[in-house]
C-alpha cells in the first residue's frame, strides 16, 4: 500500500521538534543559512548527529562542498530568527544574516563524515567538533506553529497541586 504525500505530511505535523538554523559558510567566508526540523542524534560516542536538507536548497550545495556546518537550536523569542532564515523576509533582504544574531543560543559545530542520498533530501551524518551550551528554553515547531514548553510546565503544576 503506497500511501499519500499529503497524508504522510498531514501526519509528520503531530511531530513536535525544536526548531534549529543551520549556518554554513563557502569558500569566500559569505555565510548562508536556513530553518530546518530535521535533525537528530546519532550517536554520543563518539558525539555525532545528522541533519537532512533538500538538495535544491542553497544551503544543501555549501555543506555538501565544504563539508562543514553548524547547527543552532532556536529559544523561545527566535520566531524571527526562524522565519528569516526560513526565507519568509527573502522577498525584502538580500542577506538573511542583515540585522539578524545568532550568538546565544545552544550551538553544534560539525564535520560531515558520511552523506547519503534519500529522494529529494541528503541525509548527512557530522562529527561534532564543539560545542556552545545556552541555558535557554527551546522554539518548538508544531502544526505548523510555533510553540514553548511554558503549557507543558503549567499542567505539571496543576497535576502535582491535585
């Protein structure tokens, strides 16, 4: 039984993920950037992860040639962090990193190890080489919304007040 593109992304929706900017740079040092949820562990020894990026997306060319990236998870208060480097602002910028920082937030810095085709996407698994630790609470992507834990953390109160 195949089953449908529409149903599958209809379903991938109920998969809560904390939203990350992947950064890259090229050979000139001009930075390229943009929002992804497709992300995960792999394994933490030694630490490792894998990120998949559309291989018509601009940021998919730079990782697979200079083979290095960094992921940046996003807080709360990143909205526009994350839909500038989404492309939302693309029609009024010329650079997604104009009046934008990314400087405080958890941050994974990596080296591609292995790269594996799958459909329209590249999967590629990256050493991580260092890492920047912020204490912050993470911008969650759901239904196509953003979200924080802040609803979470007020039904555990009330449950350990019953």
């Amino acid at each position: 039984m195949k089953t449908d593109q529409d149903q599958f992304l209809t379903a991938m929706r109920d998969v809560a993920s904390t939203v990350a900017v992947i950064t890259a740079r090229d050979a000139d040092g001009q930075r390229f950037g943009a929002t992804v949820t497709s992300y995960c562990s792999v394994s933490a020894s030694p630490p490792s992860l894998l990120i998949c990026l559309n291989r018509s997306s601009t940021i998919f060319g730079i990782v697979e040639q200079h083979r290095r990236f960094t992921l940046n998870l996003m807080a709360e208060g990143d909205e526009a962090i994350a839909n500038r480097f989404a492309g939302f602002d693309d029609h009024m910028i010329r650079d997604r990193f104009d009046g934008i920082e990314i400087n405080d937030q958890t941050a994974f810095d990596c080296t591609v190890i292995q790269s594996i085709e799958a459909s329209t996407h590249q999967v590629f698994i990256a050493a991580v080489d260092g890492i920047t630790l912020a204490d912050r609470r993470p911008l969650l992507y759901h239904q196509r919304r953003y979200h924080s834990l802040e609803g979470e953390r007020k039904m555990r109160q009330k449950e350990t007040v019953a």
